[in-house]
C-alpha cells in the first residue's frame, strides 16, 4: 500500500515526515549517526527484513540525507554514510531521546547524552541561534513564513505583541544575507 505523500505540502513538519516518517527510517538514521555504515551491520541492529531495509535506505539516499557509496567491487557492496541533511538530524534524534526520558521512561533513562570529557549528561534544550533565548511559550510561536500560502497565512497569523506589525520577513536559513 502507498502511503499519501507530504512533498507538495508547505508545512515543514509534513515534508519532514515525507522524508523520515516511517519508523525504520528514524531508527536507521540513528544508527548511522552513531557509525553504522554498511546494510548488513543495519539489518543485524535493527532486526529488519532485507526488503523493507532496502526500501528504507533507498527511500533517504532519495530524500538527500544517506549517500550510497560502493565500497567492494566483486561482489558490488555499499555503504549509506550520512549526508551533511542526514547530520543535521543528530537534533532531532537527540531531543527525542530526551522528550523519551522525560515522559516515557518510568524505569529510568536507557540513552542519555554525554558530553564526552567529563561525562556530565546534557539536557538538550531548543535556541535561538541568534539570541541563544531558548525556544519556549510564551516568548516564542510558530508563525506564516514568507513563501506562506493564503491557508497557512490564515492558520498562523502573527503580530507582534509589542508592535502590533506583521512577521519582520528575512532571508530563508540556505539563502544569502
């Protein structure tokens, strides 16, 4: 059965679900960003079948977040190494490790996250990379962006609370400044 797919929708949120969605895909880029490389160390982890993971490996080297490379010629083998789109998602597994502990883990924590000199465990907390304010009602909301549709204008309306104006527009984060 396709499922329906999210691309052609403005909202990031659906067209990151288009990408990662399913949840072989979130497990196998947590895998990679912890190393895993080639398809038989994945299938090994991940108890998966070998036709589901190669639908799911394919499926993100398309979506631009695994890069297939050949890394045996005779027989032809290769590796998923994560793309620079694929190591931005180290946030979002990081902070669902986190969301995890803290609302799903009545036993205790099973992952946390280190930092690797002196072992103190981090809670990952969501910025501004301009301000560095962390992210958090009621100072900050989601709003219409620039390339909004009308329907999206409309179901995230925003004036500032100090000024009463509209979303100060800027550059979107892969275009010049």
């Amino acid at each position: 059965m396709q499922n329906k797919s999210f691309k052609s929708m403005q909202c990031p949120v659906a067209r990151s679900l288009d990408r990662v969605g399913e949840w072989w895909s979130i497990l196998i880029l947590r895998d990679a960003l912890r190393g895993v490389t080639r398809f038989d160390e994945f299938q090994k982890n991940l108890g998966i079948a070998t036709a589901t993971l190669t639908r799911r490996l394919d499926n993100l080297v398309k979506a631009g977040l695994l890069e297939r490379r050949a890394y045996q010629e005779r027989p032809q083998r290769f590796e998923y190494v994560l793309t620079a789109c694929g190591e931005d998602f180290r946030a979002v597994i990081w902070s669902m490790i986190a969301w995890s502990n803290r609302h799903f883990a009545p036993e205790g924590p099973s992952l946390v996250i280190v930092d690797k000199q002196s072992g103190a465990w981090a809670d990952p907390v969501l910025v501004d990379r301009n301000t560095g304010n962390p992210l958090a009602k009621p100072q900050y909301d989601v709003a219409a962006g620039p390339a909004a549709s009308e329907t999206l204008r409309l179901r995230y309306p925003f004036r500032s609370e100090a000024s009463g104006t509209a979303l100060i527009e800027r550059p979107a984060p892969n275009q010049e400044q």
